[in-house]
C-alpha cells in the first residue's frame, strides 16, 4: 500500500511556498524518517534563462557605453561589431534623449535609459514566470530501497 503525503510551508523572509511530497509504501514509516536527497524548481531555469539573455543584451550596451565614453575608434573591429550588435537593441530608444560630450568622449542618454528599461523588463518576465511556473518538487528515498514509480 503505497502513502502520499505533502508538506506545505512558506517562508517567512521571501513569502514563498515550498511544497514537499514524500511517497512511501510502507504506511507505519512517518515522513520525517525520508532521507532528502534532492529538491528542485522546474521553473527555475526559465528564471535563469529569462536573466541570463536580459544580462547579456545589458551588458552588450555597458561596453557600448564605455566605449563611446573612452572615445572608442568606431573603425576598429571589436567597437563596429559590438555598435552593429546593440542598434538592434536601441532601435526604440534611438533620439530618445540627447548625446551629451564632444567629438571624442559621448554620453548617449538612450543607452542609459534602455540599459535601465531592459534590466526592468528582465525583472518583471522573470516574475511572471516565477508565479505560473512555480512548484518545488522534492525526491526523497527511504532506507530499504524504495525507488521512484513511473521512472
């Protein structure tokens, strides 16, 4: 006779639940006796996913930035790929705000505020896959070889 049970806790600092089930076949043996062995959130790597692409369209206009601030020549290799690279990503924000500086050392405002839009919106699709696609899955085994059934 095989026994589900499933424990439900929040936590206090983050507010979320943490849903833990523990299967047995032998109904004597209480929950508290399963040995975890691993715990894990499958929509947690679409959160990791969500941050790393946003980090790298974030760091991409950085290093524009930077490079417009030194007075970078925009003939060389490295500075045309990466000002070819980022226009996609400025394309909405292109004379949004004005271009501080000379001729040698520019501050492009635009870069500041997609920098900033790119990194909110990161933020809130994170958040909202977090909250449809949240659920801990927790598998345990017991002493005396129980194995996962469907596997």
């Amino acid at each position: 006779m095989e026994r589900r049970d499933t424990d439900i806790e929040r936590d206090p600092a983050t507010g979320q639940v943490h849903e833990h089930r523990v299967v047995s076949e032998d109904p004597g043996v209480p929950p508290s006796q399963a040995e975890v062995v691993s715990t894990f959130n499958p929509g947690w790597r679409a959160v990791q996913l969500v941050y790393l692409a946003f980090g790298v369209i974030d760091g991409l206009l950085v290093i524009r930035l930077v490079l417009k601030l030194l007075g970078a020549n925009p003939h060389a290799a490295f500075a045309s790929w990466i000002y070819a690279v980022t226009n996609v990503f400025l394309g909405p924000f292109k004379n949004l705000l004005p271009t501080i500086g000379n001729e040698q050392s520019l501050l492009e405002m635009s870069v500041v505020v997609a920098i900033l839009v790119y990194a909110l919106l990161a933020w809130a699709i994170a958040r909202f896959v977090e909250i449809v696609f949240y659920r801990n899955v927790t598998v345990s085994k017991r002493s005396g070889g129980l194995r996962p059934r469907g596997f």
